[in-house]
C-alpha cells in the first residue's frame, strides 16, 4: 500500500474505529475524527511534498496497481496527476475544517455523523485518485450514500424533498455513465482501466458523442451546470452547515475533475464538437447564476446560485482550451472551494446563533460581532475575485484564458462572462449590507456571541489561503501545469489526427513582444 | 540614508513605499483597538512618513534622470506547452517622471491628511479611531499599487484596493444604511468601469502578449498603425483598430474610477465618508487614478487617435455638466464633488488633445487645491457641529481665521484666477486643446476648448458662490454665529496644502519666465517622449509656441465668473438666485436634484435587473426546470404504482421478464453498440 492509498483509507479506517465505540461518548467520537481528518492531512503533505511538477515526471505519480477482477479487467489502479492531487489536498484540507466546524452544530447522532463525515473523505479522495473506471465508478457513487444521509437526517426543515431530489438527480445522470463505462470495456480491448482505455480507445465519430454526453450529463449535474442545477440550491439549504461546505467544497469539483480526467480526453473528438455548447451553458450559468443571487432571501440559496455562477467560470475555462484558461479552471476550482466553504462555514455560525436562514432578520451586525463581520468580508471579497486574493488569480486566468483562446466565439464568452464579475460584486456586497450593516434592529441580534476560539481555528486556515493563494499562487499552479499541457496536447494530437483547423490552445498575438520561456521557466 | 545612495539599492527598496503603509494598515487592523489613540496614529503616521522619506529618496534619482525598476518575483505565471507565457505577470515596480510625480502627490499629500485626520476622528470611539487609520494606510499602500505596478495587471491590483478602500470608508459609519448604500453604489460603479479595464487588458494580452508597460511601449513604437493584423483575437483588423479599441475599454475603467460620463454618479454619493477621506481619495489620489491610467498608456494612445478624441471630449462634456450641477447644491462637500468630477473633465482634456503634461500638471495642483478645500469643509463642519449646509453658514471668515484664508488660496486657484497654480494647469490644458489637431477628428480639440472654457466660467462662479455663501457676509444662523476654529494638528495641514496651492503655480509658468519656463513639462516630457513623438509625426500637435491669447482669455472669463458669483451672492444682485430658483421652478428643481440621472439609471437599468431576475427565477427556475423535475418525479411515481401490479409474487413471471430483460440488455451492448 503506498502513501496515496493510505491517505484515501486512512478516513475509513477511522470510521471504522469510531464504530467500536460506544454511541454516548459524543467528544470521543467528535476528537476521534478530528484526529482522523488530521491524520489524513499530515500523511497528505507527504503527497504534496512528493508531487513532481517538472514536465518530464510521470504523468500519474504514486501509482499502484493491483488485479481485482482481471477476468473481467476491473483493477485497483491509483495515482495523481497535477489536479487530482490539488483536488485531494483541497479535501484533506477542508476536513478538519468541517469536523471541527460541527462541534456544536450536531448534537444529535454524533457518531453516525462522524462515520458519514470520514465515509465520505475516503470516496471523495478515492474518485480523485482513481485510475480506474469501475473504481471510479464505485467512489463516485459511494459519495452519495453519506451525503444522502447527512442531508437526510441532519438537514432542516424541507430535507426530504432535498435529498431526494439530490439524490434522483445525481444518480440518474451517473447511470447513463456507467452505460457508458460498460461500452468502452467493449471498444478499448476488454479494460476498465482508465490509462489503458485512454490509449486503446476507438469508437467511432457518432459514438464518441454519445459516450460523450453520457459522461458529461453525470459530470454536468454533479457541477453544476444551468440547466441542471436546481438539486443544488435546495441540497445546500437543507444540509447541515458541514454537508454544505463538503458539497460546495469538494463535491461539486467532481463534475469539473470529471470533464478534466474523463469526458475530454477520453473523447476529445467529441468534445472539440460540442465545447461551444459547454462554453455557451457556462456562460449563462455565469450570469443566470448571478441574477438568480438577487433575488434570494435565505442566505445559503444565496451562495448555492453563487456556486452555480461560480462553476460556470470553471467550465468556461475548460471549454477554452487553452492553457491559461485551464489553469484558470483548476484554480478556481481550489478558490471556490476554500471561499464558498467559508462563506457557508460562516453562513452556519450565524444560524447558529439565530437558527434563521433569512437574511432580513440580521442587520446591524456587525457593530456586535465585528470578526464575524470582518472574515465575513474578507471571504465576500475573494469571492468576488478581488486581486490579492485568490479569486482574482483565478477570475482573471480563465477570463483572459477565454479571451485569448481558439474557440469560436471566445472574445464573447469572455465579454458576457466578465459581466458575472459585476454581478458577483452587487449580490455579494448586498448580502454584506444588509446582514452586517445598517443599525442593528433586532433584540435578538444584540445578544449574539462574536467569533469563538474554535470558530477562529474554523476560518484561520480558510482566511489564511485566501490570502496566500492570493499573493503566492505559484506552487498551487505549478502542479497543475504538467496536466494541463499534456490536455491541451492531446487535443492537438487529435487536431491534427483529423486535420482539422487549429481551433485549440492560445492564439498567436499580434505582435510578440515578449520571447517564449524555455519550459522550465517561470513556474 | 546611505543604503540608498545609488539607483540599484533605490530600486530594490521600492517595495517598502508600498509596505511601509501595508504594514501599518496590518498593525492597527489587527491590534489597534488595544494599542490606544496615541500609538494607533503613531503606527499609521509613522508608516507614512517612512513611506514618504523613501518616496521622495526614488524621487531624487528619477530627478536625475534614472528610471527605477524593480524585476519582482512572479506572481501569476502561466505558460503553455510551447513556452509561451503571455499571461505572466511580476510584483514588479517602475518609477519613471510619471509615476514619480504620483509617488510624492500620495505620500505627500497622504502624510497630511493623516495629520489632519488625527485630530478630526478624534471623536471616534478606540476601534473606529483604529479602523478609520487601517482602511487609510490600506488605501494609500493600493494606491502606491497602482501608481509603482510596471504592468497593467498590478496597476488593476492597485485600481481595485483602491475601489475596496474607498468602500470601506465611504461606508465608514455603516451603521446609517445610506452610507453603507453610498459604499455599495461606489463599488459597483467602480466595478463597471473595471469590466472595461479587464477587456482592455485582454485586448492587449491578444495585441502585445504582455501586459508590462515596457514591453509594450517598445513593441508599440514599432508598429506600423495601418498594418493589419494577421493572426489571433483581431485578425483582420488595423493595428490602429485594435489599439483603438483596447484603449476605448481601458478610459471605460477610466469613467468608473475618475468619476467621467456615464459613470460619476458615485462620487458625489461618496461624501457620506468622513471629510479627510474625500480629499484624499475623492479628490487628491484615487480619482485622479483614471488619468493616470491614460497618461501612462501615453504611447499606446498616440497610436489611437479615435480613443483620444473621445477622451477629450467626454472630458470636456463632463467638465460642464458637472460645473453645471455644482450651481445648484447647497451641500459644502457636494459642491465640493461636483467641483472634483469637473476638474477630472479637465485633465481628461489635457490627456486627451496629447497635452499629458498638462493633465498631469493639473492633477498635482488640483490634489493641492481640492486637499486643502475639502479639509477647509471638515473644518468648518467641525466647527459648526458637521453642518453641511452653506445656506446656514456665512461670515465664517472672522470665526475661522486660518481656514479662511487657506480656503481662500485654494478657491482663487481652483477658480484659475491669475497667477496661482491652477490658473497655470488649466490654461495649459485648454490651449493645448485649441490649437491641437486630433487625425481622426479635428475640431475635437477646439470643440473642448469651448466646452472647457463655459465649464471654466461655471468653476468660477460656482466657487465663487461657496466661498461667499460660506465664509462672507452675516452668519445665518446660531451655529454660524458660535463658530469655532479648528486645532492646530488641522488648520496647519490647511497651510501647507494652500501655499503648495499657490507655489505651485512655479511648476506651471509658460515660456517666458527664465529658467522657470515650463519647468513641469521639461521634467516630465521624457515619461511621455515616445507617445508626443507619435503625435507631432501625425500632427496632432501643434508645433512652434502659441499664440498669447489664450491666456489672458482664460483670465477674463474666470475673473468674469467670479465678478457674476459675487455680484450674485455678495454682491448688487443678492435677491437674482431667489428670483431664478422662482421663476423657473422646474429648471432649478432639475438643477438641485442633479438632473435626476440616478433615478434615469434607476429606471433604465436597475430595476429592469431585479424584474428580470425575478422574472427569470420564478418562470425559469421554478416553473420550468423545476417543473419538469418534479412532473418526471410523479411520473415516475404514476409508472412506479402501475408497475407494482407486476409484482404480484409470480416467480415464473419473475423468471420470463428477467430472460427478455437480459436479452435485451446483450443486444443493447453487443448488438448496436457492438462490431
């Protein structure tokens, strides 16, 4: 077992342990996973530490590979490249977050709650390292047990309906993808294993579409992308504060990864056909997003439809095919992780306080709980993609990734798309004003407790990366590089395959002012 | 200081200008509360006066005729497989004439109104003393950003600290929704125009490759502006096409930030802020940030003459209608605001017709002048318990000695009434309008001339009106009779600014005047060598000296709206503003209620948003996709309770559809997907 492996069943092991002991001791079981999560980020680093970004490294590193049911070619078969590494630091990262984030929160079944919470890390970090298919698969439905569960039990008032609709979704779409899965064991010489069937691939034109869109219906549910996003605001009103932020954080990515690593390099043919579809749905998402934001009264449907806007960027940068706006994509996928949690961590410690959603019950608040206010404000600001945060590095490498690159229409989508930076900053800003500004009204608002230490540990790190991926974004894009070439790469492969126009990557400028880095330059 | 006794050790210390106040905004953001009064000013002024010693020290070398650049570390860097890094950008600083010239304007006049501010929130409770001095470090280390970043992306990192600051202390006293609104309204506003910043930086990125201003001023000198381009974003387009468009987009962000048609509607709003905010931010440095952006993209410019032609006259037109407005406000510090849209138009003007100096000029004598106006306000707010209202005031000038005088100084200047400083810069700007000959338009310069000149006329009656409302004739009321001068640690920052306001006229003086002659436009042409270059090739500019009429033309008019002001508001003709306001209700209502151009924005853009989201959300989300999710759901439920009959216990049954269900299936998988 390597280290990758350790890391992903680290989590399960835990939640195996934290079975064994006994259901009233809920500290126990709350320190238990708390040391489990940490565990699991100390033996992470290791991963982090150990990447090599260099082009010439392995594509896939911490590689392991054993026979599961090789008679019908279904294997363990693990390893990371740039972004499933960034994506499972992201997860180990947000964790301990999230456990700590519920010490108060869940009174009620803390140990079922604790062994759903370590459930999931394990899936999660599995889909991420999976390298092959059916194990993808498995992870990846994995997920939505716990998280059924979570919603289901821990949610609020409307949870049923929530649940449901999240799971009927998810898991309508992730049917056709396993249809999918089955074709190819037929069309790439009898293997579910991903690198393999990668290179052996062959379907035909029409088929590749169709496989195509089998895959990227899961994926663009799971995102997710208009118009099919509206599990998403009614499951993140329902969670539990820390199903919301694992949802926002980790589970959405799944849909972007999954495009990255599935839909288009598997069929890239397909995917050059249908990118403007996918540029043109991101972009709407973008501003749909946006618009559906002001017109919200409960604060977390607030930040679900931002989320929805948010990861309309990302596919827009991944539909951009060009370097910079798939960095750009990878990027935001980490920043919309660590500021749409905060913003849903700091969204629960209100509700906490107040058990209201509805934003016109607070107002004034910050004159009493001025850290609150403060972090609040910090994360509103990455969120809208401020320079000196992270949300910036990330905006503009998509945008201007989308602007420079080969697709039809770019200078369009990067026009409508930057709209969503203005729209971003009315809704955000509106929700600032009227939670924490103004006079403060409400009696029961006056009573409320400011940031506890816990709480404070809670954001610490989440402050702590805004503003470090913000000014330092540098070894957070650098592991990404390697990934995003070799796609960009493969479409060009397959460009010229089918002697087809050059429609991927960035454009030549008008002038070169600037002479080209050797590779192993600037990042 | 001798580790900065040669250029390299300048260079490498550029980043504590910004750092210094960055750390002071740190220090008292985080601790200040704790700290006491005394140490929380010291922290922040401490950091400003470091800021300013090393300022001044890069300063000294640009005087000399270096150039200061900082390499700085990467900070976004992307490349691609090929090598290419187009969207590559450094924490790299330069100071050339231009940026030199903004270093000392914001650290310098930033040092001042520290002071002053010291004394002015001294009403503040501990933590909003601490939070007024964090978010005023925090503004000047953005706006040294923007003035230090060697490329457009770090100058965007500056322009949008700079829009977050101004948020923040607009809103400063949040607890009043409007100024939290006020706040709001500024950013989003801010952040219109920076849509326009961001395309234009994306146009470049396709045009150049790079965003860093050396770099693209080279590759632009050898550009020939009738080529067309062959390959990218504006393939088929002329070089000139392209440029021109990059630079429309870029003086869009110039609109939001320096308060230009369509976009000012913030700054008037944003004097809900405490006063010492308005003259730094809302007058001397930040809104100022717009010209800078056009003055230093001088190069790129003078390659888009179209571009040039409109910034002139959105300049021009803004000028006016902004003096216009000021007519009619009762309100000091909306005057006042009104006064500041209006001067941008002018140094619009002035970069705009490829006088940069001149615009530039007029900038550093309107951050004096206007600094040293808006604290004479919040000195007379201060001293008449923060009345705004001018027609409650009056015959301040004996109450008030110091800031009488000072305001004096400064509305004799920005009147541009002979000889003081803004007389010089404002002249300087409208010549050069006259007699410049834009290619793609040329009446546009003379168009701005006349504009420029009625809006010159309105500044003088306007400033004459505020001046003699406020500081002239009998108190009006019982807080005008119990006025009270203000503190020293505010009234000296008052002199120092108005004997800059009027020393400054040194840096302006035409030829004519010795050594003196065109003192400012001999030091700072060679930031803009390149770009004036380009425009004498195509004649944009006027060569060979002027004529003198000009001047003594300037002169007349804003002695004769002075005389209009007084004999208005002073003067014979004391009962003709009341008999105006009378006689054409509806005109002057439209004056008073500033044309009523938040409320056409209201209607035209604001509310058809909010119709349209919710109009979107309820049939959209709802209905639609909502809808159909849930009909598919009882669909499915429909089916599910007719297929139950199915399940009535018959294993046989059971058996037969499991068979036809796996042929099925082997057909599906073998047989039409299958060779």
């Amino acid at each position: 077992m390597n280290l990758l492996s350790v890391v992903t069943f680290v989590p399960l092991a835990g939640a195996v342990l934290l079975a064994l002991i006994p259901r009233d001791e809920a500290r126990q079981h709350r320190a238990l996973a708390l040391v489990v999560t940490l565990v699991t980020l100390a033996l992470s680093l290791g991963l982090w530490l150990g990447f090599d970004a260099s082009p010439a490294a392995p594509e896939f590193q911490f590689e392991e590979k054993y026979p599961w049911m090789s008679s019908i070619g279904i294997g363990y078969h693990v390893g990371l490249d740039g972004v499933a590494l960034l994506l499972v630091m992201l997860t180990t990262v947000l964790m301990p977050v999230v456990v700590l984030s519920t010490w108060r929160a869940v009174e009620d079944r803390v140990k079922e709650f604790m062994i759903a919470l370590l459930v999931l890390e394990t899936a999660m970090i599995g889909t991420f390292a999976a390298l092959d298919l059916i194990l993808f698969y498995v992870f990846w439905e994995l997920i939505l047990i716990p998280m059924y569960l979570l919603i289901g039990i821990w949610g609020s008032q409307n949870r049923l309906y929530a649940t449901v609709k999240f799971f009927v979704y998810t898991f309508a779409a992730s049917v056709l993808m396993l249809l999918a899965i089955l074709f190819l064991f037929f069309h790439d010489g009898g293997t579910f294993d991903y690198v393999q069937a990668r290179a052996a691939l062959q379907v035909t034109p029409e088929q590749g579409k169709w496989l195509f869109l089998a895959f990227a219906l899961a994926f663009a549910v799971k995102v997710p992308m208009f118009p099919l996003h509206t599990w998403l605001p009614d499951a993140h009103t329902e969670a539990p504060t820390a199903g919301s932020v694992i949802l926002a954080g980790v589970l959405l990515k799944m849909g972007t990864f999954g495009f990255f690593r599935y839909a288009m390099p598997l069929f890239p043919e397909a995917a050059l056909t249908l990118r403007p579809w996918i540029a043109g749905l991101a972009t709407v998402g973008i501003v749909y997003g946006a618009l559906m934001c002001f017109v919200q009264t409960d604060m977390k449907r607030l930040v679900a439809y931002s989320s929805v806007s948010h990861l309309g960027f990302v596919m827009l940068g991944l539909a951009a095919l060009s370097a910079e706006g798939l960095t750009g994509s990878v990027y935001q996928m980490l920043n919309h992780g660590v500021s749409t949690g905060a913003l849903f961590l700091l969204v629960g410690m209100l509700y906490e306080r107040r058990h209201t959603r509805l934003v016109s019950e607070y107002g004034g608040l910050a004159q009493q709980v001025p850290w609150i206010a403060t972090a609040f404000v910090v994360v509103t600001l990455s969120s809208i993609g401020l320079p000196g945060t992270n949300g910036f590095v990330g905006e503009f490498l998509i945008l201007s990734g989308t602007f420079l690159s080969r697709l039809a229409g770019s200078t369009t989508f990067a026009t409508v798309g930057s709209v969503g930076v203005i729209l971003g900053a009315v809704y955000m800003l509106v929700l600032v004003e009227r939670v924490f500004f103004g006079a403060l009204k409400k009696e029961e608002n006056k009573r409320l407790a400011d940031l506890s230490v816990r709480e404070g540990f809670v954001l610490a790190p989440m402050i702590a990366l805004i503003v470090v991926m913000g000014l330092v974004p540098g070894p957070f894009l650098a592991p990404a590089r390697p990934a995003v070439n070799r796609l960009v790469q493969r479409f060009q492969q397959t460009e010229a395959r089918l002697n087809l126009p050059t429609q991927v990557g960035t454009v030549e400028t008008a002038v070169a002012a600037r002479p080209p880095t050797p590779l192993e330059g600037a990042n | 200081m001798p580790a900065l006794a040669n250029p390299s050790a300048a260079e490498a210390s550029l980043w504590a200008i910004i750092l210094f106040p960055l750390a002071g905004a740190l220090i008292n953001g985080l601790i200040g509360k704790h700290l006491g009064r005394a140490n929380a000013t010291l922290v922040a002024l401490g950091a400003m006066v470091g800021s300013l010693v090393i300022a001044g020290v890069a300063f000294s070398w640009v005087a000399q005729g270096y150039t200061l650049h900082y390499g700085g570390a990467p900070w976004i860097a992307v490349a691609g497989a090929d090598g290419r890094a187009i969207v590559s950008v450094t924490w790299g600083l330069f100071v050339d004439r231009l940026s030199g010239t903004l270093l000392l304007v914001v650290t310098g006049v930033g040092t001042l109104i520290h002071v002053y501010s010291a004394s002015y929130m001294s009403h503040e409770d501990d933590a909003g003393y601490a939070r007024f001095f964090t978010y005023l470090n925090l503004f000047v280390a953005a706006m040294l950003t923007l003035v230090l970043g060697d490329s457009l992306v770090l100058t965007f990192v500056g322009w949008e600290g700079v829009g977050l600051c101004s948020y923040l202390l607009i809103g400063f006293w949040f607890t009043d929704p409007q100024k939290a609104y006020a706040g709001r309204k500024a950013f989003v506003v801010n952040r219109i125009g920076d849509f326009g910043f961001l395309i234009g930086v994306f146009s470049l990125l396709a045009i150049f490759g790079t965003p860093s201003y050396a770099e693209m001023g080279a590759a632009a000198r050898a550009l020939v502006p009738d080529a067309v381009i062959a390959t990218g974003v504006f393939a088929g387009w002329t070089f000139q096409g392209a440029v021109t468009f990059a630079m429309l987009c870029l003086f869009v962000g110039a609109t939001g930030k320096s308060a230009q048609l369509p976009l000012y509607i913030w700054l008037p709003d944003a004097m809900a802020g405490p006063t010492p905010v308005s003259a730094l931010i809302h007058a001397a440095t930040m809104v100022t940030a717009g010209v800078y952006l056009v003055a230093r993209n001088s190069m790129l410019y003078s390659l888009a003459p179209a571009a040039m032609a409109t910034v002139t006259l959105v300049g021009a037109l803004t000028a006016l209608f902004a003096a216009v407005i000021a007519f009619a406000q009762t309100d000091i510090k909306k005057v006042l605001a009104y006064s500041t849209v209006s001067q941008l138009g002018f140094m619009f003007i002035g970069v705009g017709c490829g006088a940069w100096w001149a615009g530039v000029l007029h900038l550093v004598t309107h951050a004096f002048f206007k600094a040293c106006l808006f604290l004479g306000a919040g000195s007379v707010m201060h001293g008449m318990g923060d009345e705004t209202d001018i027609r409650k005031m009056g015959g301040l000038a004996k109450k008030m000695p110091h800031t009488h005088w000072t305001f004096l100084l400064s509305t004799i200047s920005a009147t541009g009434i002979l000889p003081l400083a803004g007389y010089w810069s404002k002249d300087a700007i409208l010549g050069n309008a006259l007699f410049s000959h834009n290619p793609a338009w040329h009446e546009v310069g003379p168009i701005a001339y006349v504009i420029g000149t009625l809006a010159a006329l309105g500044t003088a009656f306007y400033m004459t009106r505020l001046y003699w409302l406020t500081f002239r004739g009998a108190p009006r009321t019982h807080a005008a009779e119990h006025a009270h001068e203000s503190s020293p640690v505010m009234t000296v920052p008052l002199m120092v600014l108005a004997v800059l306001a009027t020393v400054g006229l040194v840096l302006g003086l035409p030829e004519g005047f010795g050594p003196l002659s065109e003192v400012y436009q001999r030091f700072v042409e060679p930031a803009f060598a390149a770009g004036t270059e380009r425009l004498h090739e195509v004649g944009h500019l006027h060569a060979g000296p002027h004529p003198a009429w000009p001047f003594f033309a300037a002169w007349v008019i804003a002695a004769l709206g002075t005389l209009v002001g007084w004999l208005m508001y002073g003067g014979a003709w004391k009962a003709l503003p009341e008999k105006l306001a009378h006689g054409w209700p509806n005109a002057y209502g439209l004056l008073a209620d500033k044309f009523r151009i938040d409320e056409l924005y209201g209607a035209l853009v604001v509310e058809p948003l909010k119709a349209a989201a919710m109009g979107l959300w309820r049939v959209v989300d709802v209905t639609l996709i909502d809808g159909t999710v849930n009909g598919v759901a009882k669909v499915a439920g429909g089916v599910a309770s007719v297929v139950r009959l199915a399940q009535n216990g018959d294993v046989q049954r059971y058996a037969a559809v499991m068979a036809v269900a796996a042929a099925a299936i082997l057909w599906t998988v073998l047989g039409v997907g299958g060779q």
